[in-house]
C-alpha cells in the first residue's frame, strides 16, 4: 500500500559544454590530405605540369621547415639554462604573436621544464623573473607550460597563486581542454594545492579550486552533446577528472575543509577564506557529478564493473567523506546565504550517490534545521527557494533511501516542526512566484510533499505523522489549488500531493481497535479526512 516517491531528474547539473573548435592538423596534412596527391596519374599527359610543381614546393618547403626545427631543438639542448633564460627575456612583455614565435618560445619552455622540474637551485628567482614577462602572451599554450614550470619548482606563496591564476584563465575556456589532456598541469595543479593553506593561502585556493571546477565540469548537456566533438569533450572531461582524483584531490579538498571548519567554529568567516570556501565546493559538486554521469552511462551493467571502474571509484570514493563536513560548513554559513546555497547545491549533488546518501541519512535532522533556518533568514520568498528546493531535493533522496533516517527525523520535534512549518509556509504563498534560476513555488512544495510521503512508508512514522497538525489542512488547500492542473510542474505537485495523502490515509484510524476514541487534533488528517475525501 506505501509508495516511494522518487525524484525522476537531478536539481543540480552543470552547465559546461564545449564549442566545436577547429582544429589544425600537423604540418604535413597539407600535402598528405591535398586532392593532387591522392589522383593516379597514368602518364606525365594526364596531370598539368605546374600542379605537381605546387605539391613537390610545398612539400620541400615543408621539409625545409621541419629540419630548421629539429635543428633548432637540438641547439637548445646544447643551450646553458641561463642561454634559456636570456632567449625568454628577450620575449619579455610579449602579447600577440604570430606561430613561428610561438613554436620557438614552446620549444625553449619545454627544455627550460626539464631542467627545473623538482631544482631548489639558487637561480629559481631569475627563472621565475624569465617567465613572468610572459603573462601577458596571448597563446594559451604557452601560458600553460609557464604554469608548468613555476608549479614544478615547488614554489609557495605569491608565486603559487599566480600559477593558479594562469590556469584558472586557460581552464575558463572549454576549447582549452585538450591542452590541459597534453600536460602534467593537473596533477601539478593538485601538488601546488597541497601546498596552499585555506586560510593562509586562500587566494591560491579560490583560482586553484576554481580551475577544478571548470576542468571538471560536464560537458553532457551541452547542445553539441550528440556530435562527435560533444563525445569528444565529455571524454576529456571524465579523463581530467579521474587524473585529478587520482592524484589525490579528494582527499586534499576533505582536508581544507576540516581546517576551514576548524577555524569557522571559534571565528565568523569573512572574505578570502570565505571565498575559497564557495570554489572548494563548487570543485566538489563538479567532480562528483561528473562521475555520476559516467558511470550511469558507460557502465549499465553495476554487477560485473571492470577493475579499472573500480580503481576510479575507489580514487574519488573519498567524496563521501566531505559530507559531514559539508553540513556542518553549511550550518556555520548561515549568515552567508550565497556560500550556503551553493554548499547545498553540492550537497544535492552528492545526495545521487548510494555511499553519500548514506552520510546524509546520518545528518537528516540537521538538515531539517537547516531547512526551516532558510525561511526565516531569506530576506525575499524568492531568495529562498532555491535553497529550499536542494535540501528537498536532498531530504526526499535519503526518505526514499533509509528507514533509520525516517525514524529519527520524526523522533525530532525540531526536525518535524520545521517540514511541516515550511511546508505550511510556501502552500500559503503565491503558486506563480520564482526565482531567476527557475526554482519556484511548486517544485518546493513537491519536494518537500515527497519528503513526507516517503518518511510514511515507515509503519511507525506514518501512524504518527498522520496525527500531526496541521499537515491535513496543508495538504488539503494543496489539493484545491492544483486539483485542475495546466502546467506539468502543477500537476507533479498534484501527483506528489495525492501519493502523500495515499500513505497517510493507510494509517488513518479514528478509533483504536478496543474502541476507545483519542483526541483529534485540529488540522491533522484524521480531523480534514472527510473534506480531503
């Protein structure tokens, strides 16, 4: 007779996508894949002189170029690394240039990372003067391998924010991907984090953790998700991720926020930690779902999951150790809206997977604090909803999942009270009001009514929650306004609406079984049951 109400699509997705970028072959593709080159010519009569003239310039041309840069590699080898240095100064200020300067700048880059990969030598402050005069430069490639360079020397401090910043401003483009696929920058990414505090260093954090985000990002949902280059791009997605959790960036951003968490406990946190806060959990919801993702479409079959999926679950597995930090970082931001919102959103996120759910199961009545805080401390009903939806989303995942967490969500009253006291609070407000994201009124109320249809399929829960007041007359004046449905959002909340009145109406008793009456409470489902009828 009880029914589980699930949710059929996750709040929270991420809205990263990728562009078809135009991509140059190399070289040699201009003769390799020319017309002329690939007709058979039976006789010198059958093909004009001049083309073939064409091909055999281009190509020599082409040779010519390809010797002079093996050439040129081979000098800067044999190069002292403060002849390295010099050639950079020379590019110093550098901002537009044309492809032979960024070849050789590249390739003098390149040699210079071998060098000072892991050196403490004397002379890091000149290389680091060297490559800062090419900030500036226009091409990505060569602002990355810059990043590279000042990460591998292990640097700390002023130095290590300003590679995460050149990385943050390569990462914002999605086009940039593949070359972050064809670097070490993601692992030295998280290397560098390790090095950061997120008190001390919070700025590093913010532009580190922000680059995370967007490295991580999904690419799934974007328009182009059907091409080839959508395929593409979700790929290289999934393979950045799984290299940074492999490095062990879970377990890094578990730590910085037990030391945010530390410091929030004795200290309101303000400004730049505060900020890093924000990056660190958007970084977390990106990354976790966008495992999600992967897994739910490359992996259909869960019982037979090859050792490497278990390899990667069990590199990013660490995620469900954020959640009780998660929420407790959520309930000290309870003065930062804007921090708060977007903790929940992750934790709406996290909320999807079995491991995490279970976590959340542990904290259900702190989040039911939590939800009945959000009305009381939004400064509009609009601010507020999209705050509310999450954790009702996130509530109605666990109901559905855990008989323990139904249980001793009824047991507290605190808990209880403030569903049933947000729930009577957004029944009374206008059906038509929403926010900029789109969250409105009806998706709240659904998913708080799922929350207790789920809670009811526990015998007990159910018993008593029918008995509570006022949640029959809530339910009921819910019942009138989306009786005659015209949107698909009215009629979900009619649906959510009547399996909740289904549970309920299962443990409706107006008498015990010796016959003895008990005192109706006014409001309650027993006392509106003829009117709900």
């Amino acid at each position: 007779h009880n029914h589980e109400l699930q949710e059929s699509k996750p709040l929270d997705k991420s809205n990263k996508w990728t562009q078809p970028s135009e991509t140059h072959g190399p070289a040699n593709s201009i003769v390799k894949n020319h017309p002329l080159k690939r007709r058979q010519v039976q006789s010198f009569e059958d093909k004009p002189h001049t083309s073939i003239a064409i091909v055999t310039d281009q190509k020599s041309s082409l040779e010519d170029q390809s010797k002079l840069l093996r050439r040129s590699n081979d000098l800067l080898v044999q190069s002292t690394t403060e002849s390295l240095l010099e050639m950079l100064k020379a590019y110093s200020g550098l901002k537009e240039c044309d492809d032979s300067t960024v070849t050789h700048i590249i390739a003098i880059l390149h040699e210079l990372y071998v060098r000072v990969k892991d050196s403490k030598g004397s002379w890091r402050g000149t290389v680091l003067g060297a490559l800062y005069g090419l900030v500036e430069a226009s091409s990505s490639k060569i602002l990355l391998l810059v990043a590279s360079i000042v990460f591998a020397m292990n640097v700390t401090g002023s130095n290590l924010t300003g590679a995460c910043k050149l990385v943050f401003k390569i990462a914002r483009n999605e086009n940039n991907d593949n070359l972050f696929i064809d670097s070490d920058v993601p692992e030295l990414l998280v290397d560098g984090l390790g090095r950061a505090s997120p008190i001390d260093d919070s700025e590093a954090c913010i532009y580190g953790y922000g680059a995370v985000r967007f490295l991580t990002g999904s690419s799934n949902n974007g328009p182009n998700s059907a091409t080839v280059n959508g395929a593409e791009a979700a790929s290289n997605v999934r393979s950045l991720a799984i290299r940074l959790a492999k490095q062990g960036l879970c377990q890094l951003m578990v730590l910085h926020l037990k030391m945010i968490n530390e410091i929030a406990s004795t200290t309101q946190l303000s400004g730049s930690p505060l900020h890093a806060l924000f990056q660190l959990s958007g970084a977390l919801r990106t990354l976790a779902g966008n495992h999600s993702v992967a897994v739910s479409r490359t992996c259909p079959d869960r019982q037979h999951p090859t050792s490497a999926r278990e390899d990667e679950d069990q590199d990013i597995a660490q995620i469900e150790q954020a959640v009780p930090l998660l929420v407790r970082a959520a309930e000290m931001c309870i003065k930062e809206p804007e921090v708060q919102a977007n903790i929940i959103r992750t934790l709406s996120v996290l909320s999807e997977r079995a491991e995490c759910c279970e976590r959340l199961a542990v904290a259900a009545s702190r989040l039911g604090i939590l939800l009945g805080s959000i009305t009381q401390t939004s400064q509009t009903v609009e601010k507020g909803l999209a705050t509310c939806n999450r954790l009702g989303y996130i509530l109605g995942n666990v109901m559905a999942r855990w008989d323990t967490a139904r249980y001793q969500f009824y047991c507290c009253d605190v808990s209880c009270d403030a569903l049933l006291a947000t729930l009577e609070y957004y029944a009374n407000k206008s059906f038509t009001l929403k926010n900029q994201m789109g969250d409105s009124v009806v998706q709240v109320l659904t998913k708080l009514i799922r929350i207790v249809a789920n809670m009811c399929v526990n015998g007990d829960v159910g018993y008593g929650m029918s008995k509570k007041s006022p949640l029959g007359e809530i339910l009921l004046n819910i019942l009138l306004k989306a009786k005659d449905p015209k949107t698909t959002e009215l009629e979900e909340l009619l649906f959510a609406t009547l399996g909740a009145l289904h549970n309920l109406s299962y443990y409706y008793e107006p008498s015990d079984m010796d016959g003895t009456c008990y005192p109706i409470h006014a409001g309650c489902i027993a006392e509106r049951m003829k009117d709900i009828c």
